[in-house]
C-alpha cells in the first residue's frame, strides 16, 4: 500500500515536470488549442493602437500622401482577393473578387450605409462589426464624422522639424517632392491653430511656439505624437547644444538654405526637444520604425537600432515611446529594445504585409521575450474609393487574432505556457498594455 502511494507520487511529480518542460515541436493537440484559444481571442474587445481611418477622399487621413506608382508588396496590393472577403463579412458582399462591375456594388451598398448610419454612427458600427472597442486615429486632424470617445487622436510631430527653405530637401527625389511640401502645409496648420502669422525670429520663441501646438493638441484630444520622420530624413540623431540649434535657427529663419549638415543638426535638436516635452506632457512618443511607402524609402537610414541612443538615454525616462510597425523587417533585434521600461513595441502593418503563417512567428517571438510590452494594431488605411480603410480594419485585425491564437497554441502545445496564462497575454497585447500607456483617457 505504501509502496504504491509512493509511486503514484513519482508518477505525479514526473508528469508535473514533464508539464512545466518546454519541447521543440508542438504535440499533436495544437489544433484543438488554436480553436479554443481562437473563439475566446474573437470575443476580446480590441484596442487598435495604430490606425488611419477615414475615407479615401479626406485628405487628412494621413499628414503625407503616398508617392504616385510605388511598388507595393504582394498581399497589400489592392488586388489581393482577402480584401473581397473582407466586404464579404463586413458589407455581405456577394463576389468573390473586385472586377469593376461587381465593385459597384459595394461603393452603392457603402453608400446606402453611410445614409442610414449618419454622422459618426458608420465607423462606430464598423469597429462593432470587428469587436474593436476604440481605435487610434493617426490623422493630419480629426473630422467630425469620427466619433472622439473610440477614435482617439494621434497627430503628427514631424514638421516642427522643417522651418527653414526646403528647395533642396524637396529636390533630393521624386517622393520627398511629394512628402516635403506636406510637411510644410501641416506646419502652416499648426501656427494657424495657435494665431502665430509668422515664425518668431528668436529661437526660444520658436521653441515655445512648439510647446504651446502641443499642449493646445493635448486639450483637443490628442492623445500622443507621432514622427514618420524616416520618411524624410536618416533616424540617427546627434545631441547638439541648444546654442549649436539657435545659432543655425538665426541664421535661417527668414531666408538662405541651411547645408544638410546644418539642417540635420538643427532637427537633432527639435526632435530631441519633442521627445522631452513628450515627458512633460505625458503624450507619449510614437515613431515609425519600419520600412515604408515610396521606392527611395531609405531602409539602412530608417534601421530602428539607431534610435537606441535616444531610447536608451535616461534624460528621457519619464517619455513613453511606443516603436509602431516594431521594426519591421528588424522586429527580432527591436524586441530588446523594450528591456527599457518606457519602451513599447506596435506590431501594425506587419500583420498586413506578412500572411498569417509568417506574422505568427514575430509575435511568438515577442510573447517569448517581453510579452508585456507588446501592442496590437492594424495601420488601417484607405487604399481607394472601393477599398476603403473598412476593409483594411478588416483584414489586419481577422490576420492578427489568428495570428495570436497560432503563436500562442504553439507555446501550449509546446510547453511553455498554461492555457490561462496564454489567455492573459492575448487581453494584454490586444487591449490591455497600449490602454494602460494613457492614464485613463482611453479605453
Ligand atoms: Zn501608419
């Protein structure tokens, strides 16, 4: 009799260790894990962290435009037939692919919708339909058919950093031909806001001019900024003194080119400068880190790992940086990256660019390495009057759920972690973590 208790606890102790072992293959029951974890991961109601809704003729969805005849990567074409399964499930579109007559249908059945749903009631029902609780929205500005309560405000803070005459940052290729003026226009919104004519002639004037759109921004319900500066310009920032700034802001303001150094160096600066005030304010700091739209995006220029100097400096501890896109195609190196308490990592658009099997490895290694730091997000976008930033929540939410339930049934099956536990971190990555970042103003 004691023979045999003192066995059963051998054997229950062995199988307790066998279950806390992790194995290099999943067993044989990752299916069955991946469908259960998958209807719970349906039922979580999302929050989108990085987004750019609206419609495909607002010209405010985005505070650039993309470049005319870019070549686009395979599944974000906008012939990708995952998009007419999209209408399918949101609109019940009844074709199976886009040609020009059955894509009428869907602008007619849009239409309809848009009459019967007014005013902020259409994009409401859009994030109902795809259990999205609120969304960020990365715009130029905000329109008032987007309800502020669920598409909270993200705006953009790269124009502070061109004051000067731009001919020969516009004239460096045909899509900074396109970006720059852009850039230029969005400036101009931002001293309009504020009631500022013309730019100050002292340099702290200008520096308080920066601080006062921000503030302003945060009471209109901006919740963070945001730089798409690798569009623009390399990502490495040198750290010059504010005199070395003024010197050139002084010499440039009313007139003259800046050389490229000169003008590098003064951005170094104002970016420098957005980031502490970031800190300040507590709008936290989001960077495209990622490669981008346009066939001159300079990927060696744009590499995520040169921001580890600002990111790791702790003169900016108390700013909350979140990497959108997390690096992408860097992702497995910009994961150390959120070893920095501030530091959190936006896996948008690479659910979109990469097709689940593949997608399901980057965030089976981010679950693996700092599971706690990582956010989910679609980087929705209008494509065109047809295919509208619906379809495109669509896809990049459906494409991230299956994703998660995949990456996490692996690491069931494999050992690694309980079936609660995984169920945890779907609710962090999927809500919890990003919400967490705004101190109560989103939900
Ligand atoms: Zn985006």
């Amino acid at each position: 009799m004691r023979e045999g208790i003192r066995f059963l606890v051998v054997i229950l102790l062995f199988t307790g260790l066998c279950a806390a072992q992790a194995r290099p293959f999943p067993s044989g029951d990752v299916q069955q894990i991946y469908q259960r974890l998958l209807s719970q991961i349906d039922k979580i109601q999302a929050f989108d962290h990085h987004a750019h809704p609206g419609y495909a003729d607002d010209p405010d969805v985005d505070a650039m435009a993309a470049p005319p005849n870019a070549s686009e990567a395979l599944r974000t074409r906008d012939d990708n037939p995952e998009l007419a399964a999209a209408a399918k499930a949101l609109f019940g579109y009844p074709y199976n692919d886009l040609s020009p007559e059955h894509a009428k249908w869907l602008l007619n059945k849009k239409a309809e919708l848009k009459k019967q749903l007014s005013g902020t009631a259409y994009f409401n029902s859009i994030l109902d339909k795809i259990n999205i609780e609120s969304s960020v929205a990365n715009r130029a500005m905000m329109p008032d058919y987007l309800d502020a309560k669920r598409f909270p405000w993200v705006f953009f803070a790269d124009s502070f950093m061109w004051p000067f005459n731009n001919e020969r940052e516009t004239g460096r290729n045909p899509d900074e031909g396109v970006f720059i003026p852009l850039q230029e226009k969005m400036l101009h919104r931002w001293m309009q806001q504020v009631n500022v004519t013309k730019l100050p002639a002292s340099f702290a004037d200008y520096l308080s001019f920066i601080s006062r759109v921000l503030e302003d921004n945060s009471r209109r319900g901006g919740i963070a900024m945001k730089f798409e500066v690798a569009y623009f310009r390399p990502m490495s920032f040198s750290d010059p003194t504010s005199s070395q700034a003024e010197d050139i802001y002084r010499r440039f303001i009313t007139g003259g080119i800046p050389t490229e150094k000169e003008y590098r160096t003064f951005q170094d600066y104002i970016f420098r400068y957005l980031v502490q005030e970031g800190g300040r304010l507590h709008l936290p700091v989001h960077i495209h880190t990622a490669i981008g739209i346009g066939d001159y995006f300079n990927l060696s220029q744009s590499n995520i790992m040169s921001l580890e100097s600002v990111l790791r400096d702790p003169r900016y501890a108390s700013t909350t940086f979140v990497m959108i896109h997390g690096g992408y195609p860097l992702e497995r190196e910009a994961i150390w990256l959120a070893a920095m308490k501030n530091v959190y990592l936006d896996s948008s658009f690479g659910e979109l660019a990469q097709y689940p099997s593949e997608f399901k490895h980057t965030l089976k290694m981010w679950l693996e390495t700092f599971p706690d730091k990582i956010t989910f997000g679609t980087d929705c976008f209008p494509y065109n009057q047809v295919l509208g930033a619906e379809e495109s929540y669509w896809l990049g939410a459906y494409s991230s759920r299956i994703a998660l339930a995949a990456a996490l049934a692996e690491m069931v099956s494999e050992g690694e972690i309980t079936e609660s536990r995984a169920l945890e971190l779907a609710h962090a990555y999927l809500h919890d973590t990003a919400v967490k970042l705004y101190n109560g103003r989103v939900h």
